[in-house]
C-alpha cells in the first residue's frame, strides 16, 4: 500500500519555527498545514513546533497500510466466508466490512450526522479522506501538562457526530515487536456471529505509533465524551471516533481506553483527574490500606509496651 503523506517538511529542518530578523525581536507564527508529513502543536506562546511523542516524530498518514508478506502464514479467518483472497493483497481483502456494520456508512464526511444507509453505496476510503483531510479546522494538538499531547476542539459537536477514524498500519499479534506501543487498536475482522467466544474472534492491531492520524492522540479519560467504534466507508471497516455527548469548543476529546489500560491493578496511572478517575479509587484503596496497616502495627506496638520486661521488684 502506497502512503498518502505528502513529504514537504522534515523533522530536523523544520522542528522549531525559526525567529524573523532580530530587529523585530518576535517569534515567527507558522501556519499550520494539513498536508504537513508531520504533526505540529499548537503552543500557548503562538510557537508551532513539531511533536515528539514517546521518543519518536510520528509521521502523519491518514490511511491504512499494510505489509502483506506478514500475513502470508497467518490461517484463513473463520469468520470470512469462504472463497475470500488470503493471503490478503489489498486492503478491503483484510478488513472488507462483511460484517454486523453493514448499515452504517459513514458516507462522505464527518461532522454533519449525515450516516449512509445505502449497501450498494459507492462512498470510498479514499474519498473519505479527502473530505477530512482538512481536520486541523476543527482540532489542534496541545501539550497537556501530565499527558503528553492532547487533542482540542475548536468547533462545538453535537453528541452522535463522527469525528475521524483511526489509521494505521495494520499488523497481525505475532508480527508485533515492542509490547510498550501505546498506539495499538484491535479490530475484529470478517463476519463476527453475536454468540461467538471472545478468545476464538480473528482480530488486527491497527497501529498508530509511527505512523497516523491525529486520533492516535486522543488521551484518556474516566469520563470521556467519545467512543472508538465500528462502521465501514462504502466497503471498508473502520474505526470512527464518535462523539457521546456534546462537546463544547476548547475542550480536550477523551475516550475510554478501558479497565486493562488504566484500571485498578495496571502498572499505568490515570491523570485525567476526573472525580470518578480510576486512579484516584486507587490511591484512595492504598491510602485505607495503609492506614489500616498502620494501625495494625500501632495495636502491635502498644501491646509491646504493655508487655515490656520488667525489673524484679527490690524487697526490703
Ligand atoms: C494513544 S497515546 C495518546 C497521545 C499521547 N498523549 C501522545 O503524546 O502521543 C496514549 C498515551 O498518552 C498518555 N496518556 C493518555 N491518557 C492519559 C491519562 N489519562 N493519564 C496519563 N497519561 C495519559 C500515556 O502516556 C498513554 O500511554
């Protein structure tokens, strides 16, 4: 697959906007281009600069990529009917939308609630993207102060508005190299029955760390006001970042990664400082503990005292 990034910038050339000349002694502003191969943020000293997340400059490709050759010994899905191609060549051989989403078309744009009800639609992935291409209209990335890059709205959305889709680079668990990638998704491909076992449905990761769109930042929230879920454009399946209530213009966009990623045992802790966040039931849980445990050491040592070795009385 052929990434859709145009390259007229590179991180080293271009990663802090440079000063005008001395005398006017300001900072130049540089306007923010969608067609940019890389993400810049949106600084509150008007600086643009290019961003860094996790010790690498994520290259922005809003389009599924995929290596075919790392499927070549991965078995036929039993959720695909038979008859598909597999290995897969081309894209929609992997994640054609054969399954439950088959309603619900995202048509040709987001953010004006028009969904497609058509199956035999001719809308595209490809046309999909060109209508969104131009994201940075209604989003900018910002620094949060503990959660790395943020994405923020500078439109009002109604609650149900499909906001943009999550990209990739679409890859099989066993082709996976580096267990910390905070960028993955999973997705379940072919026809998935209702009544089908969790553990035996085929999925893909589609991974967003080095290379994506500007949903890969959207951090996490206990109460978020977004959801990654399911639907296809014309015959492909994606992921939509829909919004589940309405979001006001300036606010960060959050979703809920889920229990296994921020929950009450993981080694990751939430700051989203939200009054329900995981995190702080967890620090509270500790802080009862501790105490208790405290307490029981408190008991321990006063019956130390009370127990203590004594000198035989002196008798007269
Ligand atoms: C998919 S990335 C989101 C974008 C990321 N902030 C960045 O700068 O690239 C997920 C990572 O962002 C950070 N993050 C997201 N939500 C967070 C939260 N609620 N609390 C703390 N860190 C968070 C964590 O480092 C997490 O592993």
């Amino acid at each position: 697959m052929v990434i859709a990034a145009s390259t007229n910038s590179s991180p080293t050339k271009m990663g802090i906007a440079k000063r005008r000349s001395p005398r006017r002694g300001s900072l130049k502003i540089r306007r923010l281009r969608s067609r940019d191969r890389f993400f810049w943020l949106s600084a509150s000293d008007g600086v643009s600069r290019l961003v860094n997340s996790n010790d690498s400059v994520p290259e922005q490709v809003d389009d599924y990529t995929f290596a075919p050759s790392k499927f070549r010994h991965e078995p036929y899905p039993m959720t695909f009917p038979a008859g598909r191609v597999w290995p897969p060549r081309q894209i929609d051989d992997l994640v054609g939308a054969i399954g439950s989403e088959q309603t619900d078309c995202v048509g040709n744009t987001c953010y004006n609630g028009n969904i497609c009800q058509d199956l035999d639609c001719t809308h595209t992935l490809s046309g999909w993207r060109t209508a969104t291409s131009d994201w940075e209209k209604y989003f900018e990335l910002r620094m949060t102060e503990h959660r790395g890059v943020g994405v923020y709205t500078k439109h009002a959305f109604r609650q149900g508005t499909i906001l943009g889709w999550y990209s990739g680079e679409l890859k099989t668990l066993s082709s996976m190299e580096c267990s910390t990638n905070a960028y993955l998704m999973e997705m379940e491909i072919g026809d998935v029955g209702p009544d089908m076992p969790v553990e035996s449905i085929p999925t893909i990761f589609i991974d967003g760390e080095q290379k994506g769109n500007w949903t890969r930042f959207i951090n996490h929230s206990c109460a978020a006001d977004c959801v990654f879920r399911i639907m296809r454009v014309g015959c492909t399946r994606i992921m939509v970042v829909e919004a589940v209530r309405d979001i006001p213009r300036g606010k960060e966009l959050s979703v809920d990664y889920g229990q296994e990623y921020y929950g009450l045992t993981t080694v990751k802790i939430c700051a989203c400082g939200a009054p329900g966040c995981v995190s702080r039931k967890r620090a509270r849980m500790e802080k009862a503990m501790e105490k208790q445990k405290a307490e029981a050491t408190d008991v321990r040592t006063r019956n130390v005292k009370r127990c203590r070795r004594v000198a035989p009385p002196v008798l007269v």
